[in-house]
C-alpha cells in the first residue's frame, strides 16, 4: 500500500513494509590489487551498518570484489566504487578511469573470465559500458527487509 505525500490532501497511509531512505556511498582508489581488498572491507562494514543480512552482505561483497578486480585488471588509475541502497534496491557501481591497458596474451583461461560470470549469477541485473574515461558495471540486487522493517 503506497504512502500518501505529505501535502497532498490524502489520509496517511501506511505501508506493510516501511520505505528505507536511500543510502549511498562513493569510494575511490588506486587500481591496485591490494584496493580490492581494502573497498570490500570497508563496504562489509557499511552494509553491516545498513542492516543487511549476513547472506545479502557476503553477496555484495563477492560482486564488489569482482567488479573491483575488473577495474584493476582491465582499466588502470583509479577506480569508482558506488553503492545504493533504496528500498529493497541495492545497485553497486564500478567505474575505471583513464584508458583499459592491453590484455595479456599469458592469461590462463582457467584462472581468468569468471568474474562477470559470477556477477551475473548472484545480481538479477547487470550492464557493461563504455564510457568516455573507461568501463563501468552496474549490478542490480534485490534485498529482502531486514527484520526490524518487517515489523508491523
């Protein structure tokens, strides 16, 4: 049941389920292997914050992570890491910036291309796309309410 906008005449209703507010971080770092580590650490925390589930928090992190390692391994600089949360929405963005460096013809195959596999099987949504300085990949996640918002 939708929530009547303040001002708009209406008796207030009220939903089964409360709107969250919209949460959103930006975080920037080198494109460095050891910054992976460093952004998934610092999302778990955050996410932690925002009350999610121990299950939705360890999926995110695998999609940060290997996203992350993506912008590291396929761009290089620096790489942009968002994460919003709106509802029952949770959308993690990687973007890296400056121009992709070449891929190495010594890559193991059994060693490398999982990652964008993996994202696709944990997020229901995923786009890749050029953009003017790099690359960037936006997850989509649906989160369940924590159970403090199933609460009536």
């Amino acid at each position: 049941m939708p929530v009547a906008a303040p001002g708009s005449g209406r008796g207030c209703l009220h939903s089964a389920f409360p709107a969250r507010s919209v949460r959103r971080i930006t975080l920037r770092a080198p494109a460095q292997p050891e910054s992976v580590g460093q952004l998934r650490k610092r999302v778990s925390v955050i996410l932690s914050g925002w009350l999610l589930g121990t299950d939705e928090t360890q999926a995110a992190e695998l999609v940060v992570s290997e996203l992350l390692t993506n912008a590291v391994e396929h761009g290089h600089d620096e790489m942009t890491l968002g994460v919003t949360l709106s509802g029952s929405a949770l959308e993690i963005t990687v973007a890296d910036h400056g121009p992709a460096t070449e891929p190495g013809s010594s890559s193991d195959p059994d060693e490398h291309g999982r990652g964008l596999a993996i994202v696709a099987a944990i997020a229901q949504d995923l786009s890749i796309d050029k953009t003017p300085g790099g690359w960037r990949a936006v997850a989509g996640m649906v989160i369940q309410p924590a159970m403090s918002d199933r609460a009536a």
